[in-house]
C-alpha cells in the first residue's frame, strides 16, 4: 500500500510544504499546541486518509518534530545500550537518515511506560538537536546526518524506575533544557553551533529539606512576556520559576510542593497554568510578574480536581482544557478557573491535545482521537482509530498534515484528492 501512495499522494501534497509554518519544538510553534492549519483531516482511519505508514525501529516516545521537508525523532533500544536520531522524509515517509549517536554502558532501569528515547528534538535549518537526558545531548547536521557536537556532562539522577523526558527548545540563539534529577536541579543554555554553556542556574529552592524523591521533575520551559521583554517560565520538583532567557538569572519563584510533574505550561490572559504534581496533580495559575518568592501573593487560583499527570493543557481564547490520564476533560474559565464543563473521553491520555482549524484533538494511549469543537458545551465532532497500539508520543502538524508516531510506526495522515 506504502508504495502505491508514495506516487500517487506525494504529488498533491509537494507543492504546500514550503508555505506551511513548521514543527520544530514539543507542542509546535509556540510550543502550547496551537497550528494555523486550516485543513487538518476530521475524520480517518488505518485505511482512509493515511498517505504514509513507515515503520521506526527499536523504542521512542519522543515526538516528531518538522522542518521543512525533514521530520525527525529519536529511538532506543529497549535496553537503552543504544541511542539513535531518525530522519524521515516529509512528502514519501522514507527514511532519509538513521543516526546511532550514542552508546551507554550502563543505563538506569526505567518505567515500563518510558522509553530511553522519550525527550522531544528541537529543530531549524540545517541543525537538529537530540537529546537523552542523562546519556547525553548532540547536534546533527540536518543535511548528511553527521554529528556536529555532544555533550555527555548534563548528568543527574533520573531514579531507578523512572527514566528521561525533559526535552529541550531553541530561544534567542539557545538551547535551554531542564535538568531536574534526584541529585542535581538546574537549567542550562546552550550555545547551539558548538554544544558549548552559555549560563547554566541551579534552582534556589533549598532541596535539603526534602527526600530526594520529591526534588525530580521530567518538563520543560516555556518562553511567556515580561513587560516589554521575555522570560523562561520552568516548572521544577517543588517549584515554578521565572528566569531571563539572556542571562539565566532568576526573577521570581512559587513554591508548590510537588514533583516527577510532566505536562509544559501554557500562557495566557496574564495567567502561566502550570501543573505542579504527578502522582497527584494540580493546576495553578500563576501571574509571572513578580520578583522573589511570590507564593503568597502571585497564584491566581487552583484546580485539583481531573488534572493531567502527562498531557498538558490546552488555552483556546478564554477557555482552558486539561485531559487527565484516566480520560476525564474539563473545560475551565482561563481568568478564574471556573469549571465551565466537565466529559469523559475515550480511554487513557499520555499525548498534549492539538488546536487548529476550530478543532481540538486529543489522541489517547491507544491510537484513538477525538475531535472536539471549542466552546461552553462539549460537542464531539469525530472519533478516529488507527489499528489499535501504544501512542504516548504527542503528534506534529506538518502543512495541513498530522504525523502521527505509535509504537512501532510514523503516519502521515491527510486530507488527499483521488
């Protein structure tokens, strides 16, 4: 079937590529799960609408990221002796590159849910950066496949049973990622031509005063205005913090108790929604213009109740939605977290919900989506199967395009002509 797409549908869809905006970061542009597609397919299955299906070996459940005519993700195997970056082409699905980047000698046993190739890439032209959380990070040429740089120093104690997930993301000629572990917790820019640290901060909360445990965190920054400027907004174990994305210095903190939390936060109305726990999740709206420790006076308000402990949430004008694992989806007011409407959907949800074209998707843990209309009442619009298999990995939006990564596979799924 692969093949005969290849030629008939690769033709309808060449011509779109160069005007789309691409998907070079977890969560796409803006890094809160926003596309200006306006044709995304509403409907499909494993028969219908699937213009390429190619098999991605050995493990990941890092999400795809694009770039032009490039997606590219990470892989591992099972045991985690061996790290690699893959490299598909946009329009055939054909693997261009497959890079074994790193070996390890002795990797920490992780989750069975995990992978040694979960943390997302980040991507621009020419340069794509893969990283392994502890095992190491590395900058390959887009072109040739061919390592540029690596470092193998941004070490920390992930915890037996738990494993890596912290991705990294360009901002301001930097990349900047997470390294929130058991033993070390800080944040760290890079210079992205040559691996080298631009500054590198260690978070101010006192961690001598909790097991080392609850000091672990597994997401990553987001880029929120500050007054006329930008500042990195970073959820660690115990803490949100607001740093200067130019210096790294820290400009405010809210303490709020919790750890191993895993979905990105989402900015808007003056608020930052961050989720501040795993194992028991909550969702705080902050307001980032504080300086110093800020709990006491800077949280907007709270919401315990069906929060994620994987997916993150979603803003779409004045309405936040938040999927918890087990499938229930709450509609809240962004400024006051009033619940506006609570649903269930189908099955449990890992993957970050995808807004475009006055459509939201969520895809859940096995390969089932279903789109939803924004708004103050819940109105399903479909529900779409793939065959039935582990999806974790949050999709990408390439041109009008989803690509979709489940276990073993990467689809393209599209609207196409006969």
């Amino acid at each position: 079937m692969r093949t005969a797409l290849w030629i008939v549908l690769a033709l309808n869809v060449a011509g779109s590529l160069s005007a789309e905006e691409d998907w070079r970061q977890f969560r796409g542009p803006t890094g809160e799960g926003h596309s200006s597609a306006n044709r995304l397919p509403l409907n499909w299955d494993e028969n219908h609408k699937v213009v390429w299906k190619t098999a991605i070996h050995d493990h990941g459940w890092s999400s795809p990221v694009v770039c032009e005519k490039q997606v590219w993700m990470t892989s591992a195997t099972a045991d985690g002796h061996k790290l690699f970056a893959v490299c598909v082409d946009r329009q055939t699905g054909k693997i261009v590159h497959d890079v074994h980047v790193f070996d390890v000698a002795r990797p920490q046993p992780i989750s069975a849910e995990n992978t040694y190739a979960t943390p997302t890439p980040a991507i621009q032209p020419g340069r794509v950066y893969v990283h392994y959380g502890t095992y190491g990070t590395a900058c390959l040429n887009t072109a040739t496949g061919a390592v540029v740089w690596t470092r193998r120093d941004l070490n920390c104690d992930h915890e037996s049973g738990a494993g890596p997930c912290s991705s990294p993301f360009l901002s301001r000629d930097m990349l900047i990622v997470n390294v929130d572990g058991r033993d070390v917790q800080y944040l760290i820019a890079l210079d992205p031509s040559s691996g080298k640290t631009v500054w590198k901060t260690n978070r101010s909360f006192d961690y001598s005063t909790v097991p080392v445990h609850v000091r672990k965190a597994f997401t990553m920054p987001l880029l929120v205005p500050r007054g006329s400027g930008q500042q990195l907004v970073s959820p660690g174990g115990q803490a949100v913090y607001g740093y200067d994305p130019a210096t790294g210095k820290e400009l405010w903190k809210v303490r709020h108790g919790g750890f191993s939390l895993v979905p990105r936060p989402v900015f808007g109305h003056g608020l930052v929604f961050v989720v501040t726990d795993h194992d028991h999740p909550q969702l705080w709206a902050v307001r980032p213009d504080g300086i110093d420790d800020v709990t006491d006076t800077h949280v907007a308000w709270k919401e315990t109740s069906g929060i994620p402990s994987r997916s993150s949430p979603l803003l779409v004008e004045d309405l936040l939605y938040v999927t918890s694992r087990q499938g229930v989806l709450s509609c809240l007011e962004a400024r006051t977290g009033a619940v506006v409407w609570k649903d269930r959907l189908e099955g449990r949800y890992s993957a970050s919900p995808i807004h475009a074209g006055g459509r939201i998707y969520f895809f859940n843990e096995r390969a089932v989506c279903t789109v939803i209309r924004p708004g103050r009442k819940f109105e399903v619009l479909a529900v779409n199967r793939l065959n039935e298999q582990p999806l974790m990995a949050s999709p990408a939006v390439a041109g009008d395009a989803f690509v979709i990564r489940t276990e073993k596979y990467l689809y393209r799924v599209e609207e196409t002509t006969p």
